[in-house]
C-alpha cells in the first residue's frame, strides 16, 4: 500500500527507541479510516472517500525510567572528570552526546547545567591550590622564577581552554537548547571564562604575579633580549578573554611602565645622539612596538601605545630636534634623513606644524646670506637657482610635495630677495644677459630654455621688477646692436616669458627693440640700392641701426671727431633717409658704433673688429708711427676716461696692436703709443675687447636713477588717476589705494612727498578744515 503524503509536517507519529527510552509524543497519529490507500494511491482499489485525521493526546505523560536521570548524570559526571584528569573516558562521546539530549529532552535542563557548573567550579578552586604553594618573590627581577610561574599559569589556561572545549562538546545540546533560551546564564564556555576568572585570576597574588612577570618580559625584549613571544601572546589572550581583566589590570600598568620608559629613554638619547641616529631610534622604537601588537597585544592596545611612543619621542622634543639638527640636515642635503623627519613629525600633533616653521627660517636665514653680501653679487644668481634647486627636491622628495610646505618656500623666498632692494633685480637682468649673448657655449637650447624657466621663478619673488626691465633693456640694446645675441629663438622666448608674467605693456618697449632692428634691415637693404646709384659709393661699407627714441635705453651723445670720408657718407645716409621719412631728426650715437678695419703687418694682412672709437685711435696711425697721449686725445675729440679705457685695450690687452711707452697697465698723461708693425697673432680677424661696451658704476648708478625717475613718474599718474576717480579722498585711503596700484616697493614718506610735489603744482589741495583730506582740482 502506498504512503500518503505527509501534507502537515507538524503532525506526525513520534516513536523511537534509544537505549530503551520511548522519546515523548504529545501527538500521535491515528488510523486513517477505511483502512486502504489513500485518493489516487496503487493498489487496494477502494474507492475514494473523505478522510478523517484524529488527534488524540496521551492519556498521561510517560515517564522516565526509575533512576534515569540520576544514572546518565553519574556516566556524564565521571566524563567530566576523565577530562579533568586528562585520561581516557570510558563512553563512546556519541553515547554521552544522546545522553545529554535525553535529559534535555526530559526538562532536567537546569538541573543538569547546575550540576555541569559545580563540578567544573570545584575542579578550578582546586587548581588555585598549586599557585598558592608556588613560592610568592619579594623582586620582580628574579626572572628565572618568574619565567617558570608564567609557564605553570599558561599551562594551568591551556589545559582549561582544552578541558572546556571537550565538555562542551558532550554538552552541545544543552548549550544549544537550554542556554540560548534562557539569556541570564552564561554558555558553557562563557561559564568556564568566568570560573576561571573568578577563581584564578581575580586572586590579587596570582594577577599581581602573572602581570608582573609578562611585564617583565617585554621589558626584557624591550631592552634587546630573546623572549618567548608564544608564551607572552597565550597569556595576553587569555586576559583579553578574561575580558575587562586586560584593560583594567593589564593594559594600564602596561601603558604607564611604557611611558616611563620612552620619558627617560627620550631625555637620555636627547643629550647623548644626533639628530639623525635619534630619529632613526625612535623610527625603530615605532616599528618595535608595532610589532608587538600585531604580535603578541591585543589589536585594541595599538593606538594608545603608539601615541605614547611618538608623544615621549618626539612630542615632547620637536623643537629641540629641529634646533639641534634640522639646519644640518638640509646644509648636508641628507634628503632620507629628512624624509625621516618628515614622516615622524607628521605623526605628532603639532609636528608638521612646528616643522615648517623651522623650513621657512632656514630659507630666510640661508637665502639672506646669499642676496645680503655684496662680495657674494657675482655668483648671487646662480646660487639662487642652486638654492631653489635644493629646497625643490626636498620639498618633492622628502615633504611629498606638501602644498604648506611649497606655499611657505616661496613666501620665505619673497621675504629674503627683497631685502635688498634693486640688486637682485639687477644682477638677474645681469645673469639673464650672460646666458643671452652669443658666445656662451655652456648650454644647448633646451638646457638654456630650461634655465631660463628657473630665472623666471626667482623673478617672479622680486617686487621691483622695473629694475630688472631697465637693466634688462640695457643689455638686450647691447645684444642686439653690435650682434651679440646667442639664439633670436631664446630672446624671442624670454620675451614672450617675461609678457606672460607682467603683461603686454611691461614688455612693449622690448618688443618695439626687436621691431626697429627688423626695420633697419629692410631701410639698409634700400639704402644699399640707393649707393649702387651715386657717382662716387666710397670705401667704407656702412650699416645703420635705426632706434626709436623712446624704445631704447637714454645714452649720453658724445661729439667725436670722424674722418671727412665718415662724415660724408653720414651725410650721404642723412639724406637718404630723410628722405623718405621727412619730419625725422637724427641723432648720432658714437658710443654705439663699431668697425671692420684692415691692417697691414710685417707677418701680414690682419682684420680688427673694433669700436668707433678704437677706430679713430688707429686711422690715426696712417698718418704717423708715435703719438702720445695728449695728441691722440685732441685729434679724435674722445672724452678722457674712455680714451684711456680704449688705449688700454688697443696696447695693454691680449692683442697689443700698439706699443706704450712708459709700460704699465694704466694709461697716463704723457704716455706715447708706437704702432707694432711686428704685431702677431694665429688668427686672421681679431676682435679686440670694447671696453666701452663694460658697464661702468656711472652707467649702473644711471639706470638705477633712471628707474627712480620713473617711478615718481608712476607714482604722480596713480594720484591724479584715483583722485580725478575719486575727486575727495582721505590721505590713508589715498595711500592704501596706491599701495594696491604700484607695482612696486614704495615707502610712506616717498608717496607722501609726491602728494605734497602734486599739490605744489595744483593738481589737487588739502581740505581746508581737515589737513588729511585731498581733493581733485579740476
């Protein structure tokens, strides 16, 4: 006869035997009626009907065999106590499982794990005897004694945590059932922790001595010896298992002994070490006790372990390893020992903090050192650059390009540089100029691109930038008029560099340079035309530079005497060019002119590329071997000093194409000069050095004037601009709205002169009733 599908699971028959126990049924399921297979099922073939399920309970509850419960616990009792002892239980496991869940089953839960816990609380209070008998020391250091006490308690925890596991094991059903129904008691290791707790650990003479003895131990690590790190992660787990017992008892003791230590440590090494061997102590302290918690600690010890290292290590020593030290590490350049810094202060509250500080001092101190001395001006640019090098790749390298850190540099780059007002602006026009004239074969274009960049940063720090833009100008017209440039690509780059950074009109007047010099090309292209067609074209090839006065620097007309072949042709050019551009005055700068003249010697025929007025000194010695000083200076018209200057080079330089006589560097009253027909040198055009072209002090005190005047200038137009804006303003509001307007460093006494010039000359009065108003006149 076929099943009947079971179609209400919880309604089944429950009859089984274990051991000769029936398990409980309060539902049983009766007969169905009729007798035969079900609707639909094979066989019998009855006919389909209705089905009726009755339920009927017990009459009265089974029960348990006489002495059951009293049996089985004695079997499960001398389990336990197998276990305890560590021989072998008598039982098949499986039996004593089934037994506990026949009990359960029977409601003699509580009773069970009452029984379960006395016998497991009498086994811990007698453990507790073999720590008391171990012999209590007087001193913590007798670590071979304390050593054998911490294996005899891990030994003690080992054995419970293997003991316990193999009682719960028998007692899983009751830990399953009757525990996790009842939330007042503790599971059956939970129970076994605190029995352990209570009885063992919670004695002050047993805890005292086991915290004292790890303590011991990781001091003596601490101080560099092998210690059994197994032994100590048992024991503190067991103490973490023990819960509230690592925190309280432990983890204090531990944290303060920890303090203590690194506040000596870190006082002591202070006195004794160097900043770096110091450094790299407390990194290896970090790592030493980083180790531990992941070694031995628990995970939740780590954060305020590794505060009180960094705090004793270096919280309470940042200033003094930044005095001590930081100076020297970045004079040395030591860039790991810096990263070192670095990454410890960063760890520190306040250590980043108090790091850029002492950054920032050391490039104002370093950097002043470098603008201040004047003995320093001839290699005050490079050093710079070298210096922005340095701090750069620290800043990369060491700091992780920290923002703070960059934007500070530059701060402290802007105090030091301008220190010293004008100069450096000077010498970096000066610098920019060295690497723009032809002849320097330091650096190919990219290199000479890249330098360039750099000299733009340093610019970029110098509130005077005016001063750079009249030196700048000065020798760019140099450069550009007697063809010195090294690369138009490289002037045409650093023009475009110098617009980026200080706009269009700072950059106008170079730009129209460049402009007149591509214009007098195409005029002496026109004029070379022009001289094909006169009756007599003459010997001299002549090439004139067209300049824009209000372009080019101001220099000083010297009046000269040219020879009469000069002055014709200057002459054949004046009518030339007016000519075509009639209304045009021009006006003749000797200073600037330079010539090609050929020379005839014993050894043979040279070439000179020599200045105007080197020119006129030697056209004079066609008419004659000797002339001295005198006769030189009143036949070429040239002013004193320059004459001597031009003398000098033409017979105290390398190529001596005159002789003087008395010998000597100077060139003095009285001096005669002899032509040098035996004259020799390995080259065929020679150029000797136009010492005119030399910045002298009065032209470097005149371009610094120069700029001076243009400033007040500057300054004039910015207080008729505001108040023709304004009409009435107060003086302070005057002052801070010129202060926001110029684009360069101004004192308060030079702005309230310029007020006071205005006001002389009725550009705008004081307010009658208030001395510190202005007002605007019309």
């Amino acid at each position: 006869m076929a099943d009947e599908p079971q179609k209400k699971p919880h309604l089944s028959a429950l009859v089984g035997h274990t051991n000769g126990l029936t398990k409980p049924a309060s539902l049983a399921a009766a007969t169905r009626a009729g007798g035969g297979g079900g609707g639909g099922g094979s066989g019998g073939g009855a006919t389909a009907s209705s089905k009726k399920l009755v339920i009927k309970n017990f009459r009265e509850r089974p029960k348990l065999p006489d002495n059951y419960t009293q049996d089985t616990w004695q079997k499960l009792n001398e389990a336990v106590g197998a276990i305890q002892s560590s021989i072998s239980i008598k039982y098949n496991l499986e039996e004593l499982y089934q037994a506990v869940e026949n009990l359960c089953s029977y409601r003699v839960s509580a009773t069970l794990y009452k029984q379960l816990r006395q016998v497991c609380e009498d086994h811990v209070k007698a453990q507790i005897l073999q720590f008391r008998e171990y012999p209590f020391l007087t001193h913590r250091n007798d670590s071979l004694d304390s050593l054998l006490f911490l294996k005899k308690i891990n030994k003690c925890w080992q054995d419970h945590c293997r003991q316990m596991i193999m009682i719960r094991s028998i007692f899983l059903f009751l830990d399953r059932t009757y525990v996790l129904q009842n939330s007042m008691l503790p599971s059956i290791w939970d129970m076994g922790l605190e029995l352990f707790r209570n009885h063992i650990i919670s004695d002050k003479q047993v805890q005292n001595k086991t915290i004292d003895g790890i303590l011991l131990l990781i001091e003596r690590e601490r101080n560099g010896e092998a210690v059994d790190r197994s032994l100590l992660r048992s024991l503190l787990s067991m103490l973490s298992d023990l819960q509230q017992v690592y925190k309280e008892s432990f983890e204090q003791r531990f944290l303060e002994e920890t303090n203590c230590l690194y506040a000596a440590e870190g006082q002591r090494l202070m006195q004794e070490r160097e900043v770096p061997e110091y450094l790299h102590h407390v990194n290896k302290r970090l790592e030493e006790e980083g180790d531990r918690v992941i070694t031995y600690l628990d995970h939740s010890t780590q954060k305020p372990l590794i505060a009180c290292v960094e705090k004793q290590l270096l919280g309470e020593h940042l200033s003094a390893i930044l005095q001590k030290g930081l100076d020297n590490l970045l004079d040395e350049n030591r860039i790991s020992d810096l990263t070192q810094t670095y990454q410890l202060f960063s760890r520190v509250k306040g250590g980043q903090q108090i790091l850029l500080q002492h950054w920032s001092e050391y490039i104002k101190n370093f950097g002043t050192t470098i603008v201040v001395n004047p003995e320093k001006d001839k290699d005050m640019v490079q050093e710079l650059l070298d210096f922005k090098d340095k701090v750069d790749h620290i800043i990369e390298v060491c700091f992780q390009k920290n923002e703070k850190f960059i934007n500070l540099m530059k701060e402290s780059f802007e105090t030091f540089i301008n220190k010293r007002p004008n100069k450096p602006a000077e010498l970096i026009a000066k610098y920019v100029d060295s690497k723009l004239r032809a002849g320097n074969k330091e650096a190919t274009d990219e290199e000479l691109e890249r330098i360039l960049d750099k000299i733009m940063i340093i610019f970029r720090f110098i509130h005077g930038k005016d001063v750079f833009e009249a030196f700048y100008k000065k020798d760019l017209a140099k450069r550009l008029l007697v063809g010195k440039s090294a690369s138009v690509d490289a002037e045409k780059s650093m023009l475009s560099k110098l617009k980026h950074e200080c706009g269009a009109a700072f950059t106008s007047k170079l730009e129209g340079m460049f402009k007149d010099m591509e214009l007098s090309k195409d005029v002496m292209v026109q004029f070379k035309q022009y001289m094909q067609n006169q009756s007599d074209p003459g010997n001299i090839d002549l090439t004139v530079n067209i300049l824009t006065m209000g372009y080019w620097p101001t220099y000083t007309p010297m009046e000269v005497h040219l020879n009469s072949e000069m002055i014709k042709l200057q002459e054949v050019f004046k009518t030339f060019y007016l000519g075509k551009h009639s209304g045009r005055k021009l006006q003749w700068q000797t200073t600037l002119g330079h010539a090609v003249l050929k020379a005839e010697f014993k050894e043979g025929k040279k070439e000179f590329q020599v200045s105007l007025f080197q020119t006129l000194v030697l056209l004079m010695f066609n008419e004659g071997d000797e002339f001295s000083f005198e006769e030189i200076k009143m036949a070429t018209g040239v002013e004193d000093s320059e004459l001597r200057r031009t003398l000098q080079s033409l017979a105290c330089g390398k190529a001596r194409v005159l002789i003087k006589n008395p010998k000597g560097k100077d060139v003095e009253d009285g001096d005669k000069f002899i032509f040098n027909g035996d004259f020799k040198h390995k080259l065929f055009r020679i150029k000797i050095n136009q010492i005119q072209m030399k910045e002298t002090v009065e032209e470097q005190v005149s371009t610094t004037e120069r700029v001076f005047q243009d400033r007040q200038y500057q300054i004039d137009a910015a207080i008729v601009r505001i108040m023709k804006m304004r009409k009435t303003l107060g003086h302070n509001l005057l002052v801070s709205e010129l202060y926001n307007q110029l684009k360069f460093p101004v004192k308060p006494g030079d702005l309230k002169k310029r007020i006071e010039s205005l006001i002389d000359r009725d550009y705008m009065e004081r307010d009658k009733d208030n001395p510190n108003q202005y007002h605007y006149v019309a």
